[in-house]
C-alpha cells in the first residue's frame, strides 16, 4: 500500500507518497505537547452572558492574532452596542439561532451558519423571539483581514 501525504504553504503544495503512514508511530510521549478535547456542550462551561444580557462569552484559546470564544446565550438580549476595534468577528451558530443587529443590517443565524463582523462594526446579539433552548455561539476574533475563498 502506499500512503500519501500532501504539505501545503504559501500557496505550494508538495505531494511525498511513502510506504507507511506518517502517523504509524512507535511512541509519541511529552508532558507538554498532547492531543485535547474541548466538549463546547459541557454544561460546566458557562459563559457569563449565559443568562446575563451584560455578561461575556467564555475564552477557550487564544494565540497572537487570535481568540476563540464560547457563548451561550438564553433569552437574554444584549441590552448594549458592542465595537470590536482590534479584531474582525467571525460568529459561528453552533446550535439554536441568533439575530444580530448591526450597521450593516440584520442576520439571523440558524445551526451551521456563519458570518463575519468586520473590525469596528457596532453590533448586538439578541435570541430570536421563538428561541426556547440555549443558544451555544462560537466567536473567533481574527486580528487580521478575513477573505472569503468561496
């Protein structure tokens, strides 16, 4: 059997066919470096903005240039305009639905779609009036310019 592996940067690709996986290892052992998961249903994790319309979604990662956020909000609108100065917002409806109100108009989002709130858009989420479940968000702020590819 071979096995290929493709490496893409910068616009390059590099195909390597090999003779055995490159994840065919004999041990991959550290204290430092291992393979986590993140359960974003865990009720354990609760965001401030859970049932507080002031309240903040939850840090779960961050990086130079990059944070990921956990929101879920109940019934409780934001009572308040929020302007992300630093970071483009790209807001992700994991499960339930989100209206959000914005410069730019209005967007609703249902399960599985997405949307980008360009840097220094002021904006706010509010639960549709119908919603009867938490709603669970994620938000990635990108400090940098987002492009869509398709």
């Amino acid at each position: 059997m071979t096995y290929t592996e493709k490496f893409t940067w910068a616009g390059k690709e590099l195909n390597i066919k090999r003779r055995t996986s490159p994840v065919e290892v004999i041990s991959a052992e550290s204290d430092q470096v291992k393979l986590e998961k993140i359960n974003i249903n865990d009720p354990n994790l609760r965001p401030s903005n859970y049932a507080k319309a002031e309240g903040t979604p939850l840090p779960l990662l961050q990086a130079q240039g990059f944070r990921l956020d956990l929101s879920k909000r109940t019934k409780e609108p934001m009572n308040f305009w929020h302007r992300n100065m630093d970071c483009d917002e790209l807001i992700f409806c994991y499960k339930g639905a989100i209206h959000w109100e914005t410069e730019l108009g209005n967007i609703t989002l249902q399960s599985g779609e997405m949307f980008v709130i360009p840097k220094g858009i002021a904006h706010r989420s509010l639960p549709p009036p119908d919603s009867q479940e938490e709603n669970i968000i994620i938000e990635l702020k990108i400090n940098g310019a987002i492009s869509k590819l398709i």
